[in-house]
C-alpha cells in the first residue's frame, strides 16, 4: 500500500468539500449502508463519533435512524479537512465538529458507546494506530462501525496507469488493503469483527477523463497516479486513457470497481 501525503489530501478534501456531497452519491450509498448495520448492533448507543465525518452524513443518517440524537455532548465528529468540518457544521448544528486525525483522535479514553468511519480508513497505510485510536476513545463494551474502500477498487485504473508507464518505473497509484487484512487488523486492536461483509459496486462512466474529473471533484485525487504537472502528465493521462478504453471500454462507457468492506466490532 502506498503511502499518502497528508498535508495533499488534506488541501485535496478541503476544496471538495461544497460540492463533495453532489459528486458522492456511492460514498452516500456506503454510508447509509453502514448506518442500518450500526442501528442493529447498537440501538441505544448515545455517545457518536465519526472519524472522517465528512459533510456529515453519516451522523445525519443516525440522527434521522433514531440511533443518535445529535447535541453538543452526544454526538461527535472529525475529519482531516477543514473544509468538511466547516460544512458539517452547517448540516449538524449542535454536534462537537473537530478538525483532527484519524490517528490522534482529540479526545479522552471511553469517551464513546459508538465510534463509526465511512470511506476514511482506505487513506490510511497502516490500519492498526487508528484501530487503537478507536478502541482507545471506546467504552468497554461499545461498538466500532466501518466501512472502507478495499481490495480491487479501481483496478481498471490502476492497472491503465501500470500498462501505461515506461519500462522501469514504479506507478504511484494508490492502493487499498485487501478486505483480510482489515480483518485482521481489527482483531489486532482488540475489535474483533462481529459481522464483516464486502460488496463490489461497478460505476460506469462516459470516458476515462469523466472518471479522473469525478475523483478529483471528490477530493480523490490520492487515487490517481501522475502527480506532477506539465507535458509528461498530460502525455501519461493519454496514453493511460487509451489503454483503459481499448480494454475496459464499451457502448456503456468505462466501469470503475469499488470494493467495499464493513465491520461491526465490539471493544471486549
């Protein structure tokens, strides 16, 4: 798994934020998702927080599910970007919004019954510091919602851009952690998972550029290799489109693989 540049998809998250939620509609499907399964598991949960939480819409869907009500001292949010905090505070009035990491989480021990993150974890190289983080501000007892990108999201992509460079040079595209080793992971941090399910969700798009655009509208550009700008940037998105289209490409326009993988864990 590559490693990410924080201070970028800090910047990249940020600039998204106003019309992240226009562009989102599979992130929104992911945590909707989440959120029935966190309403099964843990229906009395007062205390929330959110780790990565965006422009809000996973606290919103538990507020709106009944499983959270969302005042200063019960429900909680944090996020690398300013820019997402800054919009969550509008859409949740009332909620404890921090800009934080999902690594250093700015609050007590056992200060939760119920932590959740939805696509956030997949920007992280290693798993198991935010893992601790979440049982760290855990109650014993309380419940870890998760869900995350994983395992052959974008492949099609990924493998363009491979097929694309010149002999000899390493890709700089993004990876995601295969859905064992999230698996295993939790159960490292002592959360082992109670329910753990995938799903693969295929978008398709009308062209290769349309799909780079959404990502980037997104703040997902961590996701897409050539970082650099100028000639050489502009020649490799060809050359990568070119690929992508000839194998991948159809009447329908281009898929793009999601994986996703959720958890239900329990702090012993």
């Amino acid at each position: 798994m590559s490693g990410v540049d924080k201070a970028r998809l800090r910047a990249a998250f940020s600039r998204s934020a106003p019309a992240y939620e226009a562009g989102a509609r599979l992130q929104r499907d992911v945590a909707d998702r989440l959120a029935r399964l966190v309403r099964e598991a843990a229906p009395q949960a007062l205390r929330v927080l959110d780790v990565g939480c965006g422009t809000g819409a996973l606290l919103a869907a538990l507020r709106e599910g009944g499983t959270v009500r969302v005042g200063p001292s019960l429900a909680a949010g944090v996020d690398l970007a300013h820019g997402m905090v800054r919009v969550a505070s509008e859409a949740l009035p009332g909620a404890r919004l921090a800009a934080g990491d999902a690594e250093a989480l700015p609050f007590r021990a056992a200060a939760f019954d119920l932590v959740v993150s939805s696509s956030t974890f997949q920007w992280l190289p290693d798993l198991d510091v935010a893992l601790a983080e979440a049982r760290r501000v855990l109650r014993p007892g309380g419940t870890l919602g998760l869900a995350l990108f994983c395992g052959e999201t974008l492949r099609e992509l990924r493998e363009s851009w491979r097929a694309a460079l010149p002999p000899g040079v390493a890709p700089s595209t993004h990876g995601f952690h295969p859905p064992g080793a999230v698996r295993e992971a939790l159960a490292r941090a002592g959360l082992p998972a109670e329910r753990f399910e995938t799903e693969r969700r295929v978008v398709r798009h009308a062209s290769v550029l349309e799909l780079l655009e959404s990502l980037r509208g997104i703040g997902a550009g961590n996701a897409v290799a050539g970082r650099s700008g100028g000639l050489g940037l502009r020649r490799a998105v060809r050359d990568m489109s070119r690929i992508y289209e000839a194998r991948h490409g159809g009447a329908g326009g281009v898929p793009a693989t999601w994986d996703v993988a959720y958890a239900v864990a329990r702090r012993a």
